[in-house]
C-alpha cells in the first residue's frame, strides 16, 4: 500500500512538471501582431476588409510601431 502512495506523488510531480504549461492566469508569449488580428477579425472587431488592409501593412513592412 505503501507503494502505491510513492507511485501517486511521483506521478504527480511528473505531471506537475512535464506537462505543457498554459495554465490559466499564467505568464505566456505575447501573441504577435498577425495573431492579434485574427483574433480580432475572429471577434467581429474588426471587417475582412480591414483585416486584409492591416494584413497587407503588415507584410509590407510599413505598419510601424509608434
């Protein structure tokens, strides 16, 4: 019985620590601009008309940060 114990805390530490970490609330990578504005297009925020002219921007190059 005792084996069992050890065998569920090891196991624990190891999905503690293996596992991918996005846990809400967590620090993670900004997103980029690009992801950004799908995210935003996704939403409604924005048009599609909008989102291929930022696009656009964006892959030219000339969108700069001010």
């Amino acid at each position: 019985m005792n084996f069992v114990w050890w065998f569920m805390w090891i196991m624990l530490l190891v999905w503690i620590f293996a596992t991918p970490f996005r846990i809400p609330g967590q620090r993670h990578q900004p997103s980029s601009a690009l992801d950004v504005l799908r995210m935003r297009l996704a939403s409604g925020q924005i048009t599609p008309e909008q989102y291929q002219e930022h696009k656009q921007l964006l892959d030219t190059g000339e969108l700069r940060r001010g």
